[in-house]
C-alpha cells in the first residue's frame, strides 16, 4: 500500500489489513475486530466488544490501517490466544500494561517481557484460568510463549524498532523507516516481493541479483522469505 503527502506516515510502518495479515498470519477478519471491535447478538439484544488497543493511524481514505508497531502486537495479542488464554484475561493484561509503562501498545515492548508475568500475577486472583495460573507459575513456561515472538525483534530501549522475521543471521528486514516498512533486503533496501517475482518471471537468482545489484544470497534469502509467507 503507498501512502504519500503526511509526515505522520514517515518512519512508521504502514499496512493494510492484508499486508499485515500475510506478515503476521493472522487473519485479516481477526486483525479487524481487534483494532475495529464489533457488535454481535445476545439473548436480549446486540453486544459489543471495544478495540483491543487504538491503532497509529486514523483511517486512510476511509480504510483501517496499521503502523509497524501494530503489526507487532497482532502478533503477541495471537500468542496469548493460542495459549488459551482469554480475551478478558489479555484486555486486562494489555489496559494494565499501558498504565505501567506509558506505552500504547505493551505487549511487544521488552518490559513486557520481564514484567508481565507479574500482570498476570495481579489477574490470578480475578480469575481460574489454568493457563494464567500456569503463566505464573513458571518463569520459564511464560518465557516459552513470548521469546518466540521476540524472536528477530530488535529493540532501542524497551521499544521495537526492526523485525527481523527469518532472524538477525538473515538479512531480510522490516524496518518502519525504510520503504514504508515492506520486508526488503537489508543491503540495498529492494522488496523481497521485487525480487521474488523477478526469479519467478527469469528463473535466475544470478541474473536478478546483478539486475538489482544484491547479492546472490539476498534474493536467495528474499525468495525463501516470499515462500515462507505464502505457505
């Protein structure tokens, strides 16, 4: 998606749904309930679930979009849930976290990390849920489901600033101030996208790393990254 004509895109990332539902893998229905909330039907009438957290943009030409950092917590706000952990117990979790650090998306920020085995700790009386309960419990177990979304993350502060998604020994990255925040290749800033399609139309790595002037292994690598996310 290209944005142009504000400053208050620049360094930030910007995603449509569904360039943040095929970064994140999760679905674009899902990523706009969280940032959208939505109604639904009771037994006495119409119910209403609120916004997880408010996204870093207002609607762009009347459609949701997100910022790099809200692609990072659509990733952690899926952790805790396929962990069993329920959208109460994460509300909760998140609104305390936000009062604690002052940050307006928590969850992917390394205080979290370190301290949110002790906002869970605070919820367990409020709740019996086993998983939150087992969260506590153990250090390690809780560290189990963040470290891998931390994973390539890396940090300035508390704050991420670059994604790494196939690891810091590879060099795809996504970075809010390059190229909007698309996945490119981190020695000369082209898209994997770019690259991906451009072995898939030659049918030569060497060819298209001269053409772009990369080097042959981050079309490799910008190749294993297209198929990674189209799996």
């Amino acid at each position: 998606m290209v944005v142009g004509g504000t400053e208050l895109l620049l360094g930030k990332g910007i995603y449509s749904v569904g360039e943040a539902a095929r970064l994140s893998r999760v679905s674009a229905g899902r990523i706009r309930r969280w940032l959208r909330g939505y109604r639904f039907a009771t037994r006495t009438g119409v119910g209403a679930s609120l916004p997880v957290w408010a996204p870093e943009f207002p609607p762009i030409d009347g459609f949701l979009s997100l910022g790099f950092r809200d692609l990072l917590e659509v990733r952690f706000v899926d952790a805790f849930l396929c962990e069993g952990v329920s959208w109460p117990t994460i509300r909760k979790a998140a609104q305390r976290a936000r009062e604690m650090f002052g940050d307006t998306h928590p969850l992917s920020t390394q205080k979290f990390k370190t301290d949110g085995r002790d906002i869970f700790a605070e919820l367990r009386t409020r709740t019996t849920e086993p998983v939150v309960v087992e969260l506590v419990r153990r250090q390690q177990y809780f560290n189990q489901v963040i470290s891998p979304y931390l994973r390539g993350v890396e940090f300035s502060g508390d704050s991420p600033v670059r994604w790494w998604p196939m690891g810091l020994h590879k060099g795809v990255v996504i970075d809010p101030a390059r190229a909007f925040g698309q996945p490119i290749v981190n020695d000369r800033g082209v898209p994997t996208a770019v690259l991906a399609e451009a072995v898939r139309v030659v049918g030569s790595v060497d060819d298209v790393a001269h053409w772009y002037e990369v080097s042959e292994r981050s079309v490799s690598q910008a190749v294993e990254y297209e198929k990674h996310l189209a799996a």
